[in-house]
C-alpha cells in the first residue's frame, strides 16, 4: 500500500492518525523535554533563570510550530478516475 502522494514514506504513518494526535505530539514532546531540562538543573549551577525562561520559552514555539505542520488536516486526495 503506498503512501499518499507528498509524504516522506518514512513519515506515512503520520497520515493514519488523528490531527488531533499530531498536534499533541507536537506540543507536549518539546515541553516534555523542556521539563526535563529544568528538572536536570540544579540550584547550585550558574545558569541563570531568564537564560532557562527563555529555553522552554523556543522549546514550546517550536512545539507549536511542530504541532501546526503535523497536526493540519490532510487536504483531500482528489480520485483520478
């Protein structure tokens, strides 16, 4: 069974899920992975909190960006007939 046509075939199974799916996926990872990195930074290191803000600030716009490109609805495969 091919994939649509557009789609990296590696990616495929990114057509067979819900939009909603994506767009949770594309939120919530780089959030998850922002956490991580604030849970990992201990009080005695000398990074400074607005450095840190700000890295979970691009994490989370990057996860929305991701969640906008894999959470659109597919537009509709016209039928060659």
């Amino acid at each position: 069974m091919r994939p649509e046509r557009g789609w990296i075939p590696q990616f495929a199974h990114f057509t067979k899920m819900d939009y909603r799916t994506r767009w949770a996926l594309g939120i919530f990872i780089p959030l998850a992975l922002g956490m991580t990195l604030i849970a990992s930074v201990q009080k005695d290191d000398n990074i400074q909190v607005h450095y840190l803000i700000l890295g979970i600030t691009l994490l989370w716009i990057s996860g929305l960006v991701t969640g906008y490109v894999l959470g659109r609805p597919l537009p509709k495969q016209r039928t060659e007939q």
